[in-house]
C-alpha cells in the first residue's frame, strides 16, 4: 500500500511539471487562429493551407487538441467542440484569446524565475499592451455582472473607474445611467476609447488621463471601484492611493475593491497564491495580499468596511467613507 502511495505521488509531481505541455500546445493553436477556421469540419491538410502551417505538425496539433477535448474528431476532420466555440473563436461574446495571448508574453517572463528568485527583481523582459487591455476585458466580460449586482447602487451617480483599463465596468455603469469617469494612461485609453466607440457610450463615458500615483484623480465622487489594480504594487503605494481616494470621494461615499486573495497563510487558494509568482516575476513590489491585510489597508486609510464577498477566485471588498 505505501509503494502504491508513493507512486501516485510521484504521477502527481510529474503532471505538475509536465502541466507546461498542455498550455504551450493552447497558447500556439490560440496564436495561430486554428480556432476560428473550425467551426466547420476540415481536414488538417485544410487546416494547414488556409492558416500557411506544415501539413504533418498541423494534424499532430489538431489531435492533441482533440485530446483536449477543445476539438473534435470524425474520420480526418476536425471541428471545434462547444467548448472552444464559446471562448476561443474570435466573435464569440464569451472570447478568451486576448488574454491567452498576453499569457503568451507572460510565457517569457515566466522564464526568468530562477533568476527573480536568485535576486528578488522582476524580469519584465516582455510586454504587449494590446492583449493585456484587452485580456482585462475578455475576463471583466465574465465576472461584470456578478460583480455588479454585489454593489449598492443605491443613491450612487459619480462613479469613478481607477486604473478601469479597458472600461469594461465603466460601461455597465453608463448603461445603468450613471455619471462614469475612466482613469487610466492615455495608451491605455486609447484601446478602452475603441471598445466605448462600439458600444456607443462615448457621450456617457468620461476619460481621464495619467497615473494614478502621481496625479490628480478628481473629486466628488459617490463611489470609486479599484478592479484589479492593487495587486500591481507594495504596501507603501497602495495605503498611498487609499489615502487619496478618500479624499476624492464624498462623504459617505464608497470604495469597492476587487482582487485575488489569499487567507491568513498567504498559501491558499492556489489562484492567489500562483498569481502573487506572477506579480513577483513582473512588478517590483507587487503580490496578492490576504483579505485581511486589505481590509487593514482600508481601515488605516478613513474607511469602514462593510462587506466581504467572495467571487469565484477574486473578492470584492466594500467600504465606506468615514467621517
């Protein structure tokens, strides 16, 4: 029974390191658009001409992805599974392949770690704004109305969107008829500007340039909504801009944080705890902090917390003003 055991353990530990495999073949069939030619069923010498790829590794790949279970296989054609329909085709509502892209420049960031870890420094060596922004929108398009339905609305019409990237829940709040500001670079909101042209919400969407550590952020605000943001940078930043969101807000006003977490341990979940490598490998201070550590942000920052919700992998953290 031990000899069993042990030999479990080590498939375990082998499916961990082997775990690398499997993404690489997702991350290339994504850059390659294998998925947007088979919605309907071709043949991998089909395949391979249309997207100009070798005819031979082109079918290895189709069939590991049949393995996948991301496509499916009938005599020699190949056509995508519901699954990879859904969230891997490029028109679908539901697309995820921008932010699998920019986890294909994470791929050489990611391969830096001895390094980072040897000397505690980031090693930024690659970075696309495009597939980050618009990754940011492929995952706030899923979690936007869970998210939003969690927050009291109630009585709120200035809502400011610090460091809202693409914009993706400053558009449901303009759709809600609320009075929307957009912080964030001008790079930035240069795509978010793109993605508020199609929804035709630029008259409702005001967009407002710079960095938010250092400049000026507004005032008069009934409720301001960090998604995402915190994680990006050290204690010393982020009690920084707490402190400054206070001011910005009216009184009573509210603060709503959204991040990956972590528990007391720092250990788990998984997500945050893997998500914290990333933010190591790719910011000089940042990392996932523990619900508790943000709830004492808040406090030491003028805010009363009052609510905890628990979305999925993130938590949204709501807090209010105090006098």
């Amino acid at each position: 029974m031990k000899e069993t055991s042990k030999h479990k353990e080590a498939k375990r530990i082998r499916e961990l390191v082997f775990n690398y495999w499997v993404s690489r073949v997702v991350l290339t069939a994504n850059n390659l658009r294998v998925f947007d030619v088979l919605e309907k069923p071709l043949t991998a010498k089909t395949v391979a001409k249309r997207l100009a790829l070798d005819p031979r590794a082109t079918e290895l790949l189709l069939n590991s992805l049949v393995s996948l279970k991301l496509l499916k296989k009938k005599g020699n054609r190949f056509i995508n599974t519901s699954t990879a329909s859904k969230y891997l085709v490029q028109q679908s509502p539901f697309y995820l392949g921008d932010i699998i892209r920019h986890n294909e420049v994470l791929w050489t960031n990611w391969s830096y770690l001895n390094e980072v870890i040897k000397t505690g420094k980031p090693a930024s060596r690659a970075f696309e704004l495009e597939s980050f922004i618009l990754g940011m929108h492929n995952l706030a398009r899923l979690k936007k109305d869970v998210l939003i339905k969690q927050l009291d609305l109630k009585g709120v019409q200035r809502i400011l969107d610090l460091g809202g990237g693409p914009g993706t829940y400053s558009m449901e709040f303009a759709k809600r008829g609320k009075d929307v500001y957009l912080f964030d670079r001008p790079e930035t909101l240069e795509i978010a500007r793109n993605l508020i042209d199609k929804e035709g919400l630029e008259d409702s969407i005001t967009l407002l340039e710079g960095d938010f550590l250092t400049d000026p952020i507004g005032s008069g605000y009934d409720m301001v909504l960090m998604s995402q943001i915190l994680h990006a940078y050290g204690k010393r930043d982020i009690k920084s801009l707490l402190k400054k969101t206070w001011r910005a807000l009216n009184p009573s006003g509210t603060l709503a944080i959204h991040e990956f977490y972590l528990d007391s341990s720092l250990t788990e979940p998984l997500t945050g705890a893997i998500f914290s490598i990333n933010m190591l490998i790719n910011t000089p201070q940042g990392r996932t902090y523990s619900v508790q550590e943000l709830k004492g942000f808040l406090r030491q920052s003028g805010f009363k917390v009052i609510g905890v919700q628990r979305l999925d992998d993130t938590v949204l953290i709501q807090s209010q003003k105090r006098r």
